[in-house]
C-alpha cells in the first residue's frame, strides 16, 4: 500500500474575493439580525447573514448577555402580555423544550424576563438559520461598502480564510454599530457622555437550597455585592444577578467598562474589567457559602457593549415618546422596558415605566437619511441615548428584525427600496406584534 500522505509546497497569490449574491444582506447576527434572516428566508428570499463574531447570536451569545429582556409588558405579573410574538413566541419556546429557558418576574422592572443557557441559545439560532436557508458567513468583518449616490451595492469582508463581497439590492444594519452609514459616508450619532458597556461572568456548580427561593437568593447576592464591592476592588455599585435553576448557573452582571470603538483603547479599557468580574465572583464565594461555596467561573464572554454609533434616521426616537408612550403612524414594533441609561462608571439610571404602559417605535427610525435601500435594526436606530437604552433590549431587537424582513419583501416585491414601502401593508404584516392598544 503506497503511502500518499505528504504536505505540497505553495506561495501565495493576491487571493481573488469570494462573491455572494442575495436578495437581502443582514449584518450582524444578533438578536435582531436572526430574527431578521430568519423571517425574510421563511418568505423565500436569498438571505446572506454576516457577522464579525466566528459564533452566531451576537452579544446574546457571546457576552452572554443572561436574559431575554422586553418581550413582555409591565405591570403586574397576572397581567402580563407578550408583546412581540412574531419569532419571540417561537425563540422561547424552543428554548423551554431544551430545559434552557426559565421566565423570572422582575419587581424591579415590573415585567417578565427570560433566563436562558447561552450554549442552547446558540444552537437554537443556528439550527433556526439553517433551517430557514440562510447562508450564514461567522467571521465575517466587513471592512468596506461600495455605494451608488443613495444606495449601497457591494459589502467587502475580510475573512480569515480571505476576502468576501456580498452584491444585494438591500442591506439590513444590524451589526450594532451602524457600520453600514459610517462606512458609506452617512451621517451618524456617537452618545456623549459615553454608554458604559458591561463585562458578564457565568458562574456553574451554584448550589439552590431546597428552602430559599431563587428569586431572594438573586435579591442576597446583589446585596452582598453592593455591600462588599469596595474591598473587593469593584467600581460598580449596583450589581443583578440572574440565576438558572434547572443548570445550576448564575449570570453575573457586576461591571462598567468604556467601549470606545478604537481597535486598541477597546481592549485596554476591557482588561481590567474582566479582572473586576472575576473578583466579583469570589465575592460571592467568599460572602455566599450555602449558595456560592463551590461555583466556579464557567466563562467570561465578550465585552459587553450597549451604544455606540447609531444612524442619522427619518424619524428620531427621543425620551418624551417614551415617556409620553407615543404611538406613532408607522409604528412597526412595541415596547415597555424600563430606561437603562449605563452613563457613569459607578451606577445606572433605572426608570420603569408605569404599569400597562407602551410605546412604539417606528419605521423612520430604521431608515437612514442619505440611504434608500438599507435598514438598521437593533442597538443603531436613531434614538437618542435616553430612548436607546429602553429600546435596544432584545425584544424590540427581535420585533425590529421581524419588521425589516418584511419590508425588505415589499420591496422586493414591488421592485422599490426600503424608503417607499407602503406602511400600511408593512403593519397589516406585524399585527401580532402591532397588538391592540
């Protein structure tokens, strides 16, 4: 038998770029982006989804981010309404069959949160992509656009595996950074002062006395937390914690840290923070015995990064629409997460909404001033700061992913540009998500 193992001897040529072509371009595989993918697939169209990360789920994922925030109402718990069923309803479900889900009710947003296991999250988002048949590029960092007065033709990626171009007539931003408008020239916003980002830990072998409820165990942790931050070296002084019975995980959410988005200043701004994380979690062994004695440090994720850029929009989301519960003529998505404003390094502004109140967001808001045939959903819609902070939780992200899809099969359908969608049709679409005042 001839042994035909053996190593060739190559050099390297100037690599020609691998083309795609689509119907529609995501970028960004976050919640918004997957839900995004997902629908405008189901409704038979060639969807390309493009993310930096080498892992599907964006910062739901890869921080983790511990919690499936604003899918629900406020108000009392027997009160609770789903407010973005299109792709929520399924996403948790198909968590739940996997014992990866667990719905908390928060007193302190007066709303239903959803606990999940990042690991099954992941491959429920992956599973539902490929399903769907989306062509799914991990790893994909898109470094320039090719653009035509008002629209964008050509995303150029650097991968690690060479150069990649996606050709589409329309593009979805949902890369969280409204990377498409800035690197297109388009106007953009920056917060100022900046939005503090978060380093997340996830903590396994946490022991549940049969005795304490998990709710009031969360509630001690978080105190303890506050209590002892200053000799264990920790900036932030209000800390949550979110626990996962069923696994035998917490989610520690204990930091503030800068995320300026500079290749380098990012991760020298990171590094101390993932120190502080750690410490955080010794905090809780040390002070926590019953509960904590023998957790240990699962992960630690991505740095975590609530706000950056976001694009100049028809529309501009502000503070009085969420306080004043604006619903707008083009709403395409509802929401009731209290404001979360992460602008100073020691604390948080937390301001929940009143009981059964709700506000929109609407479809201005995604459109790009100066770009006819791109959206951007999610973290880089334009709001201001304030309404930010309550609108980029993941279920508006979802609903906003949902709504795009839709608009980006309109106009295809129409053979027009995400600017002239009827709004009517695009809303008849949503009225699960739209739901009755």
């Amino acid at each position: 038998m001839t042994d035909r193992t053996g190593t060739d001897i190559e050099r390297r040529s100037t690599p020609a770029a691998v083309a795609l072509e689509a119907d529609l371009c995501v970028v960004g595989a976050g919640m918004s982006g997957v839900a995004c993918a997902v629908t405008a697939a189901r409704l038979g169209r060639r969807v390309a989804l493009l993310d930096a990360a080498p892992w599907v789920g964006g910062q739901a994922v890869g921080v983790p981010i511990g919690t499936i925030a604003g899918l629900f109402s406020c108000g009392p718990r027997e009160d609770q309404r789903l407010l973005s069923p299109l792709f929520g309803e399924e996403l948790v479900r198909r968590l739940e069959v996997r014992t990866a889900a667990w719905p908390m009710y928060s007193r302190r947003a007066r709303t239903l949160i959803v606990v999940y296991d990042e690991v099954d999250l992941e491959r429920v988002f992956e599973t539902t992509l490929i399903d769907a048949g989306v062509r799914i590029v991990p790893g994909a960092v898109v470094e320039a656009v090719e653009r035509a007065g008002d629209r964008v033709t050509v995303v150029s990626c650097a991968t690690r595996f060479g150069p990649l171009t996606v050709q589409a007539p329309l593009f979805v931003d949902a890369s969280g950074d409204a990377v498409l408008s800035w690197l297109a020239g388009a106007p953009y916003r920056v917060s100022d002062p900046p939005v503090y980002g978060t380093q997340m830990a996830v903590l396994e072998h946490v022991e549940f006395p049969a005795d304490e409820d998990a709710t009031a165990i969360a509630r001690r942790a978080e105190e303890l937390l506050q209590t002892y931050a200053d000799h264990y070296g920790l900036t932030r002084r209000e800390s949550r914690v979110f626990l996962l019975p069923q696994r035998g995980l917490a989610i520690l959410n204990a930091t503030h840290l800068p995320t300026p988005l500079h290749p380098v200043a990012f991760w020298e701004a990171a590094w101390p923070a993932r120190a502080e994380a750690e410490r955080a979690t010794q905090l809780l062994r040390d002070q926590y015995l019953s509960v904590f004695g023998r957790a240990r440090l699962r992960r630690l994720g991505s740095p975590g990064i609530r706000q950056t850029r976001t694009i100049v929009g028809r529309t501009r989301l502000t503070a009085g629409d969420v306080f004043a519960g604006r619903r707008f003529p083009d709403a395409i998505a509802r929401a009731a997460w209290p404001v979360e404003l992460h602008d100073s390094a020691t604390d948080y502004r937390w301001q929940p909404l009143p009981d059964g109140h709700l506000y929109t967001i609407p479809y201005g808001a995604l459109l790009p001033a100066e770009l006819s045939n791109v959206l951007a959903i999610g973290r880089c819609i334009d709001a201001d700061p304030v309404a930010l902070s309550s609108a980029r939780v993941m279920g508006p992200c979802a609903a906003m992913g949902v709504a795009a899809a839709h608009a980006a099969d309109l106009a295809l359908l129409s053979g027009r540009d995400f600017a002239t969608v009827d709004v009517a049709s695009l809303q008849q679409r949503l009225a699960p998500n739209l739901g009755e005042d």
